[in-house]
C-alpha cells in the first residue's frame, strides 16, 4: 500500500520567544514492511542546526528558534510503501540492548491497577499472552480524547479507565514488562477508518522469542498492518514525541497539529 502523509505543527507566541531549540522526530527509514518512496521536512521560523541517529536508531532534527520570531511552522510530507506483516517487525536491532526494553519508565511505572490487569492475561505461550494483554487493555479502557495530556501515566489512565493511543501503548508496555517481556513505544502515522482515533498515532510492541518484535496497537484492538507507517520508537512517549526541546520565554499562545494520511 502507499501512503501520501502530511504533518503540520505550528506554534504562535504572542510576543517574540527568547530562545527555543526543539527536536524533531518526523522522519520515516526504509525497514521492515515500509519503504520510503519520499519525504521532506521544512521549517519556517527556526534554523536547522543539526540532523543526527539517536541510540534508539530515530532520525532527530534539532532546530533553533530565528531572533524575534513569534511563529514557528514544521511541515513533514511525503509518501511510503507499506506491505501487510501481520504485525511482525522483526529481530532486534541497533544500539540499544534489548534488556534496555525491561526498564520501568515514570510514565509506563507499574501500579496496582496495571498489576490486576496483568493478572487476567492468559495464553499458551508468550505471543498469546500479549494478544490477551491487548484484548484486556481494550475492554478495560475507553478511547476518548481530551481526557488526558502527553504527562499521564499507564496507572493514570487505568484509573481514569480513558485515554488515547499514547496512554494504550504505555498500559501494554507496562503490563508486558512486568511479564517480563522487553517492551518498547512506536510513533507513526495510520490510515484512518473515518473515526474517532486520528492519524497520528502510537502502538506498542513487544519482544517475542522465534520472532523478535511484534506490534500491538490496543487501541484498535489489531497488529499493526500495511495502513501503519513508524517514524520513532523508544522506552515510552518522551524518547518518540515529534517535536520536544527546551524553550527560554513565553509559552506558545497557540500550538496547531494538522495530520493527513491518504491512500
């Protein structure tokens, strides 16, 4: 399947910002079930300053803010092949080791509620397990918007018994972890069914034996398949966000996020 993406952030101050250098992970790489057929990136506002690989093998560009800018506007687009692996990214690879994926994190820190949800998983072997897990999360947590922010914990949103596909994947990695499963955070984009979850989105996957790693998107209740498009992973939302840094000044008066995500 190819995939047309745009991504659109803008920030609006009402006063100019002294300084600010932000992150951007908007990128996809060629690797298992996708092939990047284009992309670019652009900014208005703010000057590239660096482009590196971070340990968790994410494409990162750093920018700064230009001298009395009150707007900063970052534009990702471009097109992806997809092809259906029944959620099976594969063997792991990169820099970071794979006991890494065990390491409690504070925003996938395991709780009580999270420890009685791992309680009910079930399943003849490990990858059964985590179709269980995934199965468990979805009946237990209602996907609704605005009832939580990108700080919210697993534990948090288990008692909320609400959230979005951040708060989804951070349960599941939780709960895998603590089977001792390695676990870790996938950003990207999904062709969208029309409804309520939008097209920037997040999964989980999880490191089975035989098979390496696997997605599972409790949000949808399903594997990831060939309408999914990764750009980061890592040990939770704060190693993938698509834009994160430091900003000295006013905080922005407006912040908008436009995604589109076409076949």
């Amino acid at each position: 399947m190819r995939l047309k993406i745009s991504h659109m952030t803008e920030y609006s101050y009402a006063e100019a910002v002294e300084f600010a250098l932000q992150r951007l992970r908007l990128t996809p790489l060629d690797c298992p079930g996708q092939r990047v057929v284009s992309w670019q990136t652009s900014v208005t506002g703010a000057g590239r300053e660096a482009v590196y690989t971070d340990h968790f093998g994410n494409r990162v560009e750093l920018v700064s803010i230009n001298d009395g800018a009150q707007s900063i506007n970052i534009m990702a687009m471009g097109e992806v092949e997809t092809e259906e692996r029944n959620g099976v990214f594969g063997p792991h690879v990169g820099y970071v080791p794979l006991w890494l994926y065990l390491r409690e994190t504070p925003l996938t820190k395991l709780g009580k509620l999270a420890k009685d949800l791992a309680k009910g998983v079930e399943g003849d072997g490990d990858l059964a397990r985590m179709h269980s897990l995934m199965s468990a999360i979805a009946s237990s947590v209602e996907y609704r918007k605005d009832a939580t922010d990108t700080e919210t914990t697993a534990e948090q949103a288990l008692e909320l018994k609400a959230g979005v596909c951040q708060d989804f994947a951070h349960i599941f990695i939780a709960v895998a972890r603590h089977l001792g499963l390695p676990a870790r955070y996938v950003s990207g984009y999904m062709l969208d069914d029309g409804g309520t979850k939008a097209a920037s989105h997040a999964w989980a996957e999880a490191h089975i034996q035989g098979l390496g790693w696997v997605g599972f998107d409790p949000a949808n209740e399903i594997c990831p398949d060939e309408r999914y498009v990764r750009i980061a992973t890592g040990l939770d939302y704060s190693d993938t966000a698509p834009v994160s840094g430091m900003r000295i000044g006013n905080a922005p008066e407006m912040i908008t996020v436009a995604v589109s995500v076409e076949q």
